[in-house]
C-alpha cells in the first residue's frame, strides 16, 4: 500500500494518511523558525492538502493521523472529543515498578509552572487518566506500554514523572541525568506512539495501525537486553 516516496508512511486511502513519525519532526510549523520541516511541509506535496487531527511532540516517534478531506477532518475530531480513539504508548522509563499494571489518575494543569510544563494540581487540574503495564524490566530502567485515556498536554510524561517513573530522555521533566548503570546516553524522549485504533470516517470500519520501532529505540532495547542478561546470575 505504500508506493509513496515517503517511506514511513504506514496506511493512505482518499480519507486518511497514516505515518510512523520520525522523532524530530515537528507535527505543527515552528513559530520561530517556520521553515522549518514539519509534517505537513514534509507530506502535502505528495498527498495534497491535509488536516491536523492530533498531536506528538517533536521528540514522540510513532503512528500519527492526519485527515484528507475536511469531512474526515470533523469525524475524526468527534470522535477525539468522545474518547473513541485507542492509543497505545511504549516507554523507557527510569526505575523499576513492582507493580504490573497501575492506573494513574492524578488530575493535571497544563503550563503549570515557570517552565511551562503540564503539573498535577488536585484543586485546578482537570481529570486525566493513563493505564501503564510492565513490558520489560531491566537494570534500573523499564519498558511499559501506556494508554492515555485522556487527552491533556504531556499527560505521558507529567504522570510519569510525577510518580517518581520519568521517561528516559526527557530533559523538561526529567532534570537528572540518566541512571548510572547505562552505558549509552540516551539523546531524545525514549517515548513511542506504538498504536492507533480508529472507526473510518468513511465506512466506520474499525482499524488499527502499530508502527515499528526507530532504530534508535530498538538499539537501546538490545543494549539494555544484553547488560541484563550479562548481570543475571548462571
């Protein structure tokens, strides 16, 4: 199906694009630097027009959606506003939980503090709930899958955090530096937007689309897998 010169596009048809985002591409224009790459610039020469129906950060790898025609523009958006969209995460995180599966629902304020990050506050926050599994464990360190019920900027990352489990690469809500067994530095946001499940907008067709980790990831998890095999004992 991808016959496109973009090669990390994952699913098109004449109402939806899918694409496995690159981290560091931004979704929206940089207002200090708009010539900048963003995904609109990088795709609509070879789709035509497209609309912004959510959002990644920059440094977020992963499946990402956009709409192809202002009809499944405003599908998709209802159906983001009534939480009927599934998304799953997968994360590097800092430490090792014992739980295996938690449900986070600290309610959280966006732009909260003099760095502009999104803060739990139980008098202002608005609910934000985020289901989080134990995938790996590793030497100090975890992969866990997440899915965000809610939509609140950063909710990932300030739950996280918040919980004493920051995502590793995350300099705005992580200001520690990595853990002291890594071996490797790990130069980005090691967050990944694994898969995606909508209704069509078209035909209401349910579908899902998981996207392959970067490279970057997948060579992290192969260096934590071989330290924590060498430090098991025979």
């Amino acid at each position: 199906m991808n016959s496109s010169p973009v090669p990390w596009v994952i699913y098109a048809d004449e109402h939806l694009l899918v694409i496995n985002k690159p981290a560091g591409l931004r979704v929206l224009p940089d207002g200090y630097h708009p010539e900048a790459e963003h995904v609109r610039s990088v795709l609509e020469p070879y789709f035509g027009r497209l609309w912004i129906v959510h959002r990644l950060d920059k440094d977020t790898s992963g499946v990402y959606l956009l709409a192809r025609t202002a009809d499944a523009h405003r599908s998709l958006n209802i159906q983001f506003d009534r939480r009927l969209v599934e998304k799953t995460y997968h994360a590097l995180v800092s430490g090792t939980p014992d739980w295996e599966t938690i449900t986070i629902d600290y309610p959280l304020r966006v732009n909260g503090d003099r760095s502009h990050r999104t803060v739990v506050d139980y008098e202002k926050g608005k609910v934000a709930i985020t289901l989080c599994k134990r995938l790996e464990i590793f030497k100090e360190c975890t992969l866990l899958s997440i899915q965000p019920l809610t939509g609140r900027t950063h909710q990932i990352r300030a739950h996280l955090a918040y919980l004493g489990y920051p995502i590793l690469g995350d300099s705005l809500y992580r200001p520690s530096t990595p853990a002291a067994s890594l071996s490797f530095t790990v130069e980005r946001l090691a967050l990944h937007a694994y898969a995606l499940s909508i209704h069509h907008p078209q035909n209401g067709a349910r579908l899902c689309w998981t996207a392959a980790y970067p490279d970057d990831l997948q060579s992290w998890l192969e260096r934590l897998r071989k330290s924590t095999a060498r430090s098991e004992p025979n």
